[in-house]
C-alpha cells in the first residue's frame, strides 16, 4: 500500500504541462485536505527554471527544451538544408519559400514552397525534396495549391494542413500518397495556422485583421485575436501573417504592418506588446515587417524580423531584443538572409530559418562553447 504522499504523488505526477512546483502543490494541497491539516509536507527547491515532467507541446511548433535560456547562442553561419541552388521548380530548388515545418520523429522536414505552388519534403541530409502536396501548378483544383503560405503535420490525422492562401482556404492533405487535398476551411485569407495540445487549430486572416480558433467539427471559429478592423490599437492588428500559441493557449501573433508581435492571452479582449511596437526601424526596440514568430518555455519570443535581415530574441518583459543570428546586411552569405519569413526549432534546439528570396532553408547549431 503506497504512503499518502506517494498516493497524492501518484494523482499528480503525469498532469501535463505543470511544472514540478505546480505537482507538489497540488499534493500538498491533496494531503491537507485528506488529513484536514494535520499533515502539510515541508518543501524546498532550489530549481532555478521551469522544470516539466510531461510537457505537451502545440502541433506546428517544435519543441524546445528546457536548457535552452536568455543565454543560449547559435551559431552565426548557417548549413543550408534545402534549396539554394537558384529559385527554380527542380527537386534540388525552391521557390520564394514562406513556412516551415519541423518533424523531429521522421527527421524531416516541410516547406511551405510558395512560388512552386507545392508543398515540399526534405530528408535530413537529402539531396533533393519529394513533392507531397499541390506541384500541379497555380489553380484552385483539388490537386493543386496556389502560392501556399504555411504548412503543419496533424500526426493525429497523418496529414498536413495547408494554408492555401491565394485559393483563400486551408485544406488537409493526407500523408499516405494522397493527390488530392479536402478543404476545411473556406473563404479565408489566411496566412498562418498552428493547432494546439486540444487540436484545435488557429488561422490568421490578414485581410480581417484578426486569429480565429476552430475547435473540430465548428464552422465559423471564435476570435481569438484581432477582429475590430485595421489599426494598431492594443485590441487590432494590420495585416497578421504567422503566430504561435503556448502551453496556456496565449496566441502570439505576428503584427505586420504595425512591426509588432503581440500577446493574446486566453479571452482577452486586447493584445499586450512582446516585441516591436516602436515604430517601423533597425534599432534594438524595433521591428520591420515581422514574420515567423515562437515563444519558448520562458516566454522569450522568437521573430523572423524580415526586413532587418535578422532574428531576434525578445526576453519576457524585455523592452528590447537581441540579435540571435543575421543582421549583416541582406546578402546570400551563410551569416546573411534576404528576407526571412518562416522560423523554427528541432528538438535539439537548432535553429530554422526560411531564407525567402534566397530560395532556401538555413539551420543554425546551438552553440555549445
């Protein structure tokens, strides 16, 4: 027979996404109650992180692990792992590339390759990438895609869902040699999408100004973020292009022509600013044309800041960012970009970039010295 503790241990210790101080709260909270206060464990922990014993992650953002931290480096020169042979429709080429998908389980990944009007998938280490959705060039049928803005894999499902921006619709495209895509969403201009730990998956619509969530089986979404029109008060956005959403379904949304990203936490009714918002520049306080954004476990943002040619790291409360990799000069160089747009993580903690106009897909490795 287990001992109190370890019975209210047991209850509690596979909750997800509750840090260990959260689990033994809720233990000790358990042991009062059950003892009516004769008992109350003595804790102490000198943890200086946020520390998950089952942590869950959104579906279309990787996952990032608990080292990384304010000062984890990378590596200033990117490794090209796709494209960069010329922007062309070859299997070695890409396209004006926008989104990224990173599947650590089957070492590959997606890409959202724009100006190809195809989804796209590279093996670690391949060569050339394989066509799984659209390629049949620009069209609205149901085999082909029209300059695709973002891609993530629903493993539920075995499928991608695809934002088909230009055909104004999301479609799910099965991984099993499917030719064809259903669509699930109609009459959106959307841009980004990611589904959270529920499965319920977010869109932005740039041309509403707003982030609609969809639980399955809904038609019309919820408002998540935006929808009061065009503008840069806290409660609208100008134009949101990709997002994110964290443990705590706060939506982070990149805010384009406000050069911003902003922090919609779960009902409300306005924004907060976590990066940007001083105005279109290149000073540290600023953005230009925002792009790919992630949160990490501490709440430190991540943005593809595309017309600064840089990536930047805004910490939590942070009035102003840092520069993780980029920022000399729009060039073709390993340590340049022209134009980053998508952004993410492996679950090592490498680093993604979509380098759009360079037509190709650049890692940067954690820098362990």
């Amino acid at each position: 027979r287990n001992s109190l503790f370890t019975s209210h241990l047991l209850q509690h210790i596979d909750q997800p996404n509750f840090t260990i101080g959260e689990i033994m709260y809720g233990v000790c909270n358990g042991m009062m109650n059950e003892t009516n206060n004769d008992q109350y464990p003595f804790r102490v922990s000198s943890l200086r992180w946020k520390v998950y014993l089952n942590q869950q992650f959104p579906i279309g953002q990787s996952i990032l692990l608990n080292h990384i931290n304010i000062n984890t480096k990378w590596r200033r020169h990117g490794i090209t792992m796709a494209g960069g042979n010329g922007h062309g429709n070859q299997l070695n080429q890409l396209f004006q590339p926008q989104g990224i998908y990173v599947d650590d389980d089957d070492q590959t990944i997606y890409i959202a390759d724009s100006g190809n009007d195809r989804i796209v998938e590279w093996k670690y280490g391949a060569k050339n990438d394989q066509v799984v959705a659209g390629g049949n060039g620009h069209g609205n049928g149901s085999d082909q895609l029209n300059e695709p803005a973002n891609v993530i894999v629903d493993k539920k499902n075995d499928s991608l869902i695809i934002c088909d921006r230009l055909n104004r619709r999301v479609v799910r495209w099965s991984r099993q040699n499917s030719r064809n895509g259903e669509t699930i969403i109609s009459n959106i201009d959307c841009w980004g999408l990611i589904m959270d730990k529920n499965e319920d998956l977010y869109v932005s619509d740039w041309k509403k100004h707003e982030v609609r969530r969809w639980k399955q089986g809904e038609t019309e979404g919820t408002i998540v973020a935006g929808g009061k029109g065009e503008g840069n008060l806290l409660n609208q956005l100008n134009h949101p292009t990709h997002i994110c959403v964290d443990e705590h379904h706060s939506v982070y949304v990149s805010d384009w022509r406000n050069h911003r990203v902003m922090k919609w936490m779960k009902g409300a009714k306005e924004g907060i600013v976590v990066a940007g918002g001083k105005g279109k520049g290149n000073s540290l306080t600023q953005l230009s044309n925002p792009r790919g954004v992630i949160v990490d476990h501490l709440g430190n943002v991540y943005v593809a800041d595309m017309s600064n040619e840089r990536i930047m790291r805004w910490c939590e409360g942070s009035t102003e960012g840092s520069i993780v990799v980029g920022g000399n000069g729009r060039g073709e160089q390993s340590n340049q970009f022209k134009y980053p747009a998508g952004l993410s993580f492996d679950i090592e903690g490498n680093l993604y970039v979509v380098d759009c106009h360079n037509h190709r897909i650049q890692k940067f490795d954690l820098d362990l010295n």
